[in-house]
C-alpha cells in the first residue's frame, strides 16, 4: 500500500532539520504516539548520513477479521524496529530514507521523506509503502498496516507540533532544551 502524506510547519526548515537531530526531540516523540520502552540504538552520523535507529514496544488494535492463522502469530504488544538515515548535505532541503518493521512479522514500512521550504515554513513529504508477503490476505494486512502508518504519522506531526510549541524558542531560532 503506497502512503502519501505532507505536513506543514510554521518554522524554517533547517531549524526543522536541526530539531530532527536533537537526541531529546527524537526522545519525546517516541513517547508521544503511544510507543513504549523506547531504545536508541544508533544516532549520529555515519557514512556520510546522519542516522536515528530505535526499537519500541507498540500495542496493535487487532482486528477480529484476521485468519485464525495470522491471529496466533500477532501479539497485541510488537516490538516496532525503525532507521531513518538523513542526508547530511542539502541545505534547506533534505531528504530521509526510512525503514521499519515488528519484528516477527512478515511486513515492513519503507521510503523516504523531504523536508522542503514552503511560503513561510516548510514541508515534510512522506513518500512510504508498507508492504508484506503473507500468502491469500496479504493485501488486506498491508491496507491495515498503511491505516496504521498514516494514524501513526499524524500522532507524529502532532507530537512534533507540540515540542515545538513547548522547546522552540522562535527569536532565537534553537530548542530550548
């Protein structure tokens, strides 16, 4: 299932980019939409990106339309595993790769973002597909999975928005952490 989404922020983007790669943001929005026991296991630079890989407990709405099957192999508690590896270089505009999956399961979300200035701010565009190779109702899985992605994704933003309001300090254009 391919996910499409672009959120707008009222700040410019590099100092975006900047709040992307401070250890405390990345901190706070993990614990905001919902992920538990959050473990940073790479950050900071390397080979050229600058790299953000956690793991996180996450608790799945399952739903009751699943096959018995599928249903014993999904936990309602997964371990979600994420990368992300920004461009170090770009100026203004910067792009991400990005990767993540439960682990035991046969699925993974995966693409990219750009953040780019627009008007008075900047956007951040996603560009992902969750995918799976469960056999008969692997496209059910993924459509679920894409749902959940896109839940997960406006949980972010609105994480994002929130520190923002509460660490950003506009005049001088730097977190306040």
């Amino acid at each position: 299932m391919e996910i499409k989404a672009s959120y707008f922020y009222d700040i410019p983007a590099q100092d975006l980019i900047n709040i992307y790669h401070e250890k405390e943001f990345v901190k706070v929005r993990c614990q905001m939409p919902g992920l538990h026991g959050f473990e940073l296991n790479e950050f900071g630079e390397k080979d050229g990106k600058f790299v953000i890989a956690f793991r996180a407990e996450v608790i799945l709405p399952i739903p009751d339309k699943l096959p018995r099957f599928l249903l014993k192999r999904i936990k309602d508690k997964q371990t979600y595993v994420s990368f992300m590896a920004w461009d170090i270089e770009g100026g203004d505009t910067r792009r991400a790769t990005i990767k993540g999956h439960m682990e035991g399961l046969p699925g993974e979300v995966f693409g990219e973002c750009h953040v780019k200035p627009t008007g008075t701010g900047c956007t951040n565009y996603y560009s992902l597909t969750a995918s799976n190779n469960i056999p008969l109702v692997g496209k059910k899985v993924s459509a679920l999975m894409g749902n959940d992605i896109k839940n997960g994704l406006e949980d972010e933003y609105k994480a994002t928005l929130q520190y923002i309001d509460e660490y950003y300090d506009r005049d001088s254009a730097q977190s306040v952490l």
